[in-house]
C-alpha cells in the first residue's frame, strides 16, 4: 500500500510541521551505510523518494495498469481467495490491486502539493522536491484511466486475480467489497475517478448492502473494520454530506457500546 505519502501528508497537515521532510531518519537496518535505490540520504524527502522507487520500479503495475498486489493489500489473505497452489502463485506475480491504486490516486498527488508547497516556502530545495513532485503526479496520471476502467456501473471489483490457468479474472465483480469503494470517493481533485451522480450512487449502494448500526461492513453480512470503514466518513463529507453525520455517529464508541 502507497502508506507512506499518506502518512507523511497527514502528519505535516495536522501539525504543520513543513521541516518534518528534512529531518533524518535511519533507512533499515538502522547502522547500515547502504542506502535504497532512489535515496542519497537519510531525510523523510528520501524516504519518499525511495519509495516512489520502489512503488514503480519494484510493484509495478500489471496487466490492467493497476499496481501489482504481490501477497496482499489491505487484506493480507487476498492472494489466497482461490487457495490452489498455482492460483496462489499466479496472482502474487501477476494480481492487481484496486484499492491499492484507488489509494495511490488521494496521496500520490496530495504529497506533490505538499512538496511544492515546501518549495514555494524556501522548506526544500526546488531539484529534487520538485522532480518527486512532478513524478508522483506523472504516476498517477498512469493509474486514473486503469481504476476508472475497473468501474462496472455499479461499484469497483475487488481486484484482479488469477486463476490456475494463469487466467486474469475480476474478483468482487459480482458483489460488492468495501474496500475498493471507499478510495475513489476520496481521489485528489485533479484525478476524480467518478463524477458527483456516480459518486453518490456507489455510497447509496454501499449503505444499502454494506450498512450496520456501527459503520458499512467488509462484505455483505462480514466484520466491520473501522480503518476501512471510517474512510467513507470522510468521502461522505465530500459527496453525500446528508448521511456523513449519521455515518460518523455509527463509528463512536459510545454507539458501539449500545448497539
């Protein structure tokens, strides 16, 4: 998962701490004087633009331009859903992730603000903040057509998977995940993945097969998991903010207590 840009982003907006980017931090293993393919140092800015690295040169992208899932995305089992050994072994070479790449489009191009915002305040210096932001959103201007390719009228599938013929197929095209739905309501401005009437379609269809007094489910009649279903909070805010409130109610601890 693209986490860091999110986290890096999230932590210098809340606390506005542009000088977060220069401070160091040991790559692992902590004394080793090897540095990762994209870094010349130890700064956050670095770490970033490892992972940048790493995230094109190493993940990649398959078949459907979407980034690779190797042995899991923000479900850590999804490379089993079909358990035959060369399934297994198939789709950690070849799978897709959706959420994954749905993700890349919010933080990708939120970090690019962040850095030339750091530029334009004399933070970082323009060389290489400046080329890192123009490369993540180059990125994700790679991965817009891909995810909005995955649309099929009514909600995202889940991922593309292989089978034991090595055959790529669309998991999650016939019933809805929650968590390829969640991030394209949240995509950067300049990389929207649905239009406003799409957008409130997929949360009114996201609520009436996911909903639960405390938050949308994973999956028809499965678990909540909050750092999954907190997320629609946020796209509900943006794109149905008749429901955000009550959406936001269901995730309290107070509501969880009484349900």
């Amino acid at each position: 998962r693209p986490v860091a840009p999110g986290g890096v982003t999230g932590y210098v907006a809340a606390s506005g701490d542009l000088n977060f980017l220069n401070e160091k931090v040991p790559f692992y293993p902590k004394n080793s004087s090897n540095l990762p393919p994209g870094a010349t140092g130890l700064t956050v800015l670095d770490h970033l633009q490892a992972g940048l690295r790493h995230l094109t040169q190493v993940v990649g992208r398959g078949d459907h331009g979407l980034i690779r899932i190797l042995q899991g995305d923000w479900n850590d089992g999804i490379s089993l859903a079909d358990p035959d050994p060369l399934a297994v072994s198939y789709t950690e070479h070849y799978g897709e992730s959706v959420p994954n790449t749905q993700m890349a489009l919010a933080v990708l191009p939120a970090l690019a603000d962040l850095l030339a915002r750091a530029v334009r305040e004399g933070v970082l210096p323009p060389g290489p903040a400046g080329t890192l932001s123009a490369q993540l959103r180059a990125y994700a201007a790679l991965l817009l057509p891909a995810v909005r390719a995955c649309w099929n009228g009514n909600w995202f599938p889940r991922a593309y998977l292989r089978n034991a013929q090595n055959v790529s197929y669309a998991y999650g095209n016939d019933t809805i995940f929650l968590e390829s739905n969640v991030w394209p309501l949240l995509a950067h401005p300049d990389f929207e993945v649905l239009d406003d009437a799409q957008a409130v379609a997929l949360i009114d269809r996201i609520m009436g097969d996911l909903g639960s007094p405390i938050g949308p489910r994973l999956q028809a009649h499965n678990l909540v998991w909050p750092a999954v279903s907190q997320l629609l909070v946020r796209g509900a805010m943006l794109h149905a903010p008749r429901i955000a409130a009550m959406l936001f109610e269901q995730h309290l601890y107070d509501t969880h207590t009484k349900v």
